[in-house]
C-alpha cells in the first residue's frame, strides 16, 4: 500500500467573476487522478443567461488549469426551471451529461457537478451512452434518459428494459455491472410508487433480488424540461470487474433492508481496484433500523441522524467523512436551507457540495443526502482503476 505522503487529497475552492469552483482531487501515485467539482454561479438576481455564462466561464478555467489530460466523465446540470433555461445549455458531446430541475438553494438558477478524471479516453457510443475507458476497465455513463407521455410505472419499466439492452450489447448486465442508478421522478409524491413497482419488476427479471442483491440508487423529486416525462434515469456501471470486486453496504444496526418496506436499492455499494475503492452512498434520510422516519417535523434532528447513517455506511466501506469527493443535499422544504446549510458549512466545511430543492419519496423526509467517496488500498490482486 502507499505511503499516506504518496496519497494526495486536496480540497480548494477557486473564485472567478460571479462563480465559485470546489474541487476536492485524490491522486495516488501514478494512478488515475479523480476531481470532483461542484460549480455555482453568485450572480444573484441576474438573468439565467447571465448566470450560465459565469458557470461556464469557471468550468473553462478549471479544465485549464487541470491540463489537457484531464477531461470530464460525467455532468450534471441542477437547473430552476428546466423548461426555460435547458435549451440554452452549451451543446456538447464530451461526457455523458444530466440535466434536471433540481432548484440550487443559494438563490441562484444554476448550479454544475463535474467529475474528472485524468488520463482516461471518453467516446459516445450512441444515444447519451458514453464509455470511460483506462487499462482493464470501461465504465459506462448514461445522464437524463427518459420516455416522455408515459406513466411512471411504465416509463421506469421501459428505461431499464432498454438499457439491459444497451449494457447486453457492450457485454454487460445490470446484475453483474451496473454499480449506480439515479431516478428523477416529476411530482414525486403521485408518480415514486409507480417508478418502484417498475424498478422491482424490472429488477426482477434481471435477476436482483432480495436473495441476489440490488444497485445503489437515489429515487427523488426531479422534473425535465419536457412536462410529458414523468421519470428520468441516470446511470453508471462497470465492464471488467470480477465476482466479488462490487460489494454492498448494509449498516444493520441503523438501518434496515430497503426491500422491507417494498423497494429494491441498496444503501450504498463499493467496488476495489487494484489500488483504490470507490464508494457510492444512495439516497439517505432519517431513517431507522426499523424503516421508521426518525424526527418527524425537524430538520436539524433529521440532518444529523441522516448524518448517522452515512458514516455508518462509510465506516463498513472503512471510509470515512475525510475520503468523500462530493455531496448533494436534497431539501423539501426551501424555507429549511439557512439551518441546513449553516450545519454543513459547520460540520464540512470547503467540501464540495450542492444544495437543491427535491422532494423525498416520504413527506416526512425533510432532506436526504448522497456522496461519492474514494480512499486507497492494498494490492489485491485486481487490476489497478
């Protein structure tokens, strides 16, 4: 294993006019360099156009300052109204990319997470699937699939069915290569019990199952630009890996099963390389062993119980807080985000992260969160990232 001197991680945060870049970076040795960056715009009160062009402005200086060799793999655009503003996104075909209204707390119409790596050859495949490839492995990035004029039952049902195939046509599967899925649901309180009868059954029939295992995912309030979509798909799997590279975590003592209370996700899932582990933490709320909302009507007392759980899965994966890249905090209630934001500044602060408006699957869930981590490891005998 290396030296912890031979590991890099760094978190800066730049300041360009009107926007700020925070990016946290792992670096090991000479392996595959990672970035991390969440990009806002601070020009409150201004257009959108306005507004884009400062995020894009600082997402140029950052490829600039990183080098040509480190190129993007994966985006996501948060927007404040989708049917407005997604048009005049930049058209481009660099990496796979989302786009979802998911308004960013700060007052601000935009926000922009990108994921970098160095050294690594991107290449769109077809219709927004994209492959990462570097040494044993290619890694498959899809961002905001959909299937407007449908119900959510049978949009998640046709999302999922086309991209089996899609995965079977590269030599994959869901079961044995998918590692992360988000899903985007419009009104998510009338159309996330349809998108989970339509995932269960799809899971189903590919093999996942309570006795096999589910993918990490996020199931949360999302709206594309077109109102005729009720269900939008992010995901992310891997070509390469070996039985008992991808793993899952539990955290039993504070939380239970999901398929107990009729959905199929797991908590979260790792996979080893040769030299690091990749750690996904999906969706995560107050929520007890019991699949109990914990702290009804209180979101301080949510956010650190919430708190709880993601260190307790971070801690199977024996990761902790200092090895996360990134979070996304996702906020019912926009009158909440001054408390909420001001813990995490307190309790995080320069790590990067965006706050955005999206209801939770339950009411009562008043914030949920998700992350990205990644810390090093011992030769194991696979193949290095």
């Amino acid at each position: 294993m290396l030296l912890e001197s031979e590991i890099k991680r760094e978190i800066t945060t730049y300041h360009n006019t009107d926007a700020s870049t925070t990016v946290s970076v792992f670096m090991q040795g000479s392996g595959v360099t990672e970035y991390h960056a969440i990009i806002k715009s601070t020009a409150v009160g201004e257009t959108f156009a306005v507004q884009l062009s400062t995020v894009m402005a600082a997402y140029k200086t950052l490829r600039e300052r990183l080098g040509a060799d480190v190129v993007p793999v994966f985006k996501r655009y948060f927007l404040s109204d989708a049917a407005n503003q997604q048009s005049q996104l930049p058209r481009e075909e660099e990496c796979a990319v989302s786009i979802v209204e998911q308004s960013p707390l700060d007052g601000t119409k935009l926000a922009l997470w990108v994921y970098l790596q160095e050294g690594v050859a991107v290449n769109n495949l077809y219709n927004g699937l994209y492959s990462v490839t570097h040494g044993a492995y290619t890694h498959f990035w899809q961002g905001s699939a959909c299937t407007p004029d449908v119900q959510s039952e049978v949009a998640t049902r046709a999302l999922l069915y086309d991209y089996a195939l899609r995965l079977e046509d590269e030599g994959c599967s869901i079961a044995d290569n998918c590692v992360r899925t988000w899903f985007f649901v419009h009104d998510v309180d009338v159309n996330y019990a349809g998108m989970v009868k339509g995932r269960n059954e799809m899971f189903m029939t590919n093999n996942l199952t309570s006795d096999t295992h589910f993918i990490a995912s996020t199931g949360i309030g999302g709206r594309h630009a077109d109102p005729r979509v009720t269900v939008e798909m992010d995901t992310y799997a891997v070509k390469g890996i070996m039985p008992g590279q991808m793993r899952y975590l539990y955290a039993p003592a504070y939380l239970n099963p999901t398929y107990e209370y009729g959905v199929a996700f797991e908590r979260g899932t790792y996979v080893d390389y040769g030299d690091r582990r990749h750690v996904f933490i999906s969706g995560t709320a107050s929520i007890n062993n019991r699949g109990e909302v914990v702290h009804k009507g209180d979101v301080k007392a949510q956010t650190l119980r919430m708190w709880e759980n993601v260190a307790a899965l971070l801690a199977e994966a024996d990761c902790d807080w200092h090895d996360v890249g990134h979070m996304i905090v996702y906020l019912r209630d926009i009158a909440d985000y001054a408390a909420v934001n001001a813990m995490f500044e307190e309790r995080f602060p320069g790590v990067p992260r965006v706050i955005v408006l999206a209801p939770v699957c339950r009411p009562e869930w008043l914030i949920e969160m998700e992350c990205m981590a990644v810390r090093p490891v011992a030769s194991n005998g696979y193949a290095t990232f």
